[in-house]
C-alpha cells in the first residue's frame, strides 16, 4: 500500500472501545459458570456494535473527515479475519465448553486482528494489539489467574485506549516510505 492513509475515525473507535470494555465488565460480573456471560457480552456486542458503527449520524458526528475506500476494505476484511481467528483459536473448545479457553481464545483473536485496524486507524491499533496479546498470553500461562480478572484487565486497556481515542487523538496520517 503505497497510499498516504489518513486516520479521521479515532473518535468512533474510541466509543466503541469504552462500550465493548464496559460490556465485556457486565458480562464478567454475570458470568456465572460461563466465567463471561455469552448471552450478556453478544447482546451488548451488538447493540454497541449498530448502535456505534451502523449509526449514520453518530458516525458523522464523530468523524473528522474522510475515508478510503480501501479503508473499508480492510473494515471488512478484518471483521471477517476477526470471525476466521476466533473459529480457529477459541473454536475447537466449544465442543467440550471449556469456557476458559474459549474466552482466551476469543481474546486472543480480538488481540491479532486490532494489527489489521492500524489501517483504519494508526498506530494505537499496534499498540492495543499487542498490550492485549500480552494480557491474553498470560492467562494461558498462568492458569492459576482466574480468567475473570483476565478478561477485567483485557476491558480495562479497552477502555484506556478508547478514552485516549475518543479524547485525546487527533486525525494523523501515516504517509509510506516510497523510496527503496
């Protein structure tokens, strides 16, 4: 890609961090033996997910200019890859229901496919990605750290770093270096 990508949609993906790390906290807090609630966290997911992303007019209001349309390319591309991750990572312990596992893995794939959001975004994307890598590693490490707590810090850098984008981030462009 040797196109100058400009970053204007910081502000909507700041919200959308803030509502999916305070989701993901109610669904910790009504997990039960699913240690993360799966009905809570997917009815939350989707009434942020159209009520941020689908909704025209907030979207225009957050904007600060526009978009590629090879930016929403990578959008869909990295929904998509997002799905494919998840399928592959938390997917195969879904027969057994071992929910801690298939929490991790569903981290995990979140974690991989933010590297695909530095086109959309920039590079607080890198960032989040790896943090929540790190945080995602650990609980696959440490098995005596209850996945909640896993899960709680997972939300609380989600909510950091929408705070930081929603707030603090300005538009910024990332221009390729085109010489060889």
């Amino acid at each position: 890609m040797k196109e100058t990508l400009e970053f204007n949609h910081k502000k909507q993906c700041g919200l959308w961090l803030i509502l999916i790390g305070i989701v993901l906290i109610i669904a910790v807090i009504c997990g039960g033996k699913f240690f993360v609630n799966p009905f809570v966290f997917l009815i939350g997911y989707y009434i942020c997910f159209f009520g941020v992303n689908v909704n025209k007019k907030l979207r225009d209001k957050l904007s600060q200019g526009d978009i590629s349309k090879k930016q929403i390319k990578v959008i869909y591309f990295s929904i998509t890859a997002l799905f494919i991750l998840m399928f592959c990572i938390a997917g195969p312990f879904i027969p057994g229901w071992h929910w801690r596992q298939i929490w991790l893995g569903v981290l995990m794939a979140t974690s991989i496919h933010f590297f695909l959001w530095f086109f959309v975004h920039g590079w607080s994307m890198v960032v989040l990605g790896i943090v929540c890598i790190v945080i995602a590693t650990t609980g696959y490490m440490f098995q005596s750290i209850p996945v909640s707590i896993i899960c709680i810090a997972d939300a609380v850098t989600k909510l950091i770093c929408g705070a930081y984008l929603l707030f603090i981030a300005k538009p910024s462009k990332f221009i390729p270096n085109t010489t060889k």
